[in-house]
C-alpha cells in the first residue's frame, strides 16, 4: 500500500513553474507510485492563486485541470477552531491558515510526511500524533 503524503501549496506550485528551482525534484516527486498524496483544499486555492499572479491565466488553467483526479479534502467542521489553535500556538512564527491546514489535515489522516518546499516551518511544528514530520522532497 502506497504512504500517505499529505501536499503542500508550494510542490503543487514548482510542479507547474519550468522555471521554479524545484520543479524538477517536485515534478518526480508527484510521478512516485509508492505514494498515495492527498491535499488540502486550502492549499489549492493558494496554489491557483499564486500560479495565476505569477505566470497568468495559461498555469493556473493547466493546474486546475489536472485536479479531476486527485484527493482533496475540506477541512471537517470541526476542524477550523483546531486549525485557529495551530495558527495561534504559532503567532510568532508566522504560520497561516493554509499551513495550519496540511497539520490539522495529517494528524486526522494520522500521516506523519508532507511535500513542501517550506521546510522552516514544517520542520519546526511539533504534531500532536508524531514527534515530526518526515519532510519531502
């Protein structure tokens, strides 16, 4: 059974950029069959709306319609006052709502790795059902 991965806005947004640094280590990341991603509906809002602002309509459009098949979640009801108490826990960090949502989204999937390019933050979070995440790519 492939390992969970649960995505991050910025692999989602270097897969879809040629010119982006880490496009080609995402853009492989994304063709591995031993993994099973799964992503957070916030983080693709983030990533239509930055791959629009910086490359114009043509990515965002080729982003958007390769979603059809992918596994995205909302965030349950009751996850956004969990996902409000992450993003005060880390006030002085500067964690937002979108990286609050990959945490809250893992621990409910009880993943223990992500896909980001924000190693920073990830790196720093301690999850409430892991000592820390296993980081890719």
């Amino acid at each position: 059974m492939p390992s969970l991965v649960i995505v991050d806005s910025g692999p989602l947004i270097a897969a879809f950029q040629t010119f982006d640094p880490a496009h080609r280590a995402c853009s492989q990341l994304f063709r591995r069959t031993d993994l099973r991603f799964v992503i957070p509906a916030l983080c693709i809002a983030e990533a239509a709306h930055l791959l629009s602002s910086r490359g114009g309509v043509q990515p965002e459009t080729r982003f958007l319609r390769s979603l059809a098949d992918l596994d995205i979640r909302l965030p349950e009801p009751d996850e956004w006052d969990v996902i409000a108490d992450v993003v005060a826990r880390y006030s002085d960090f500067d964690l937002g709502a979108v990286d609050a949502s990959v945490v809250v989204l893992a621990q409910r999937l009880g993943a223990d790795t992500i896909a980001t390019l924000d190693h920073r933050h990830f790196r720093a979070i301690r999850p409430a059902h892991v000592p820390a995440f296993a980081l890719l790519p």
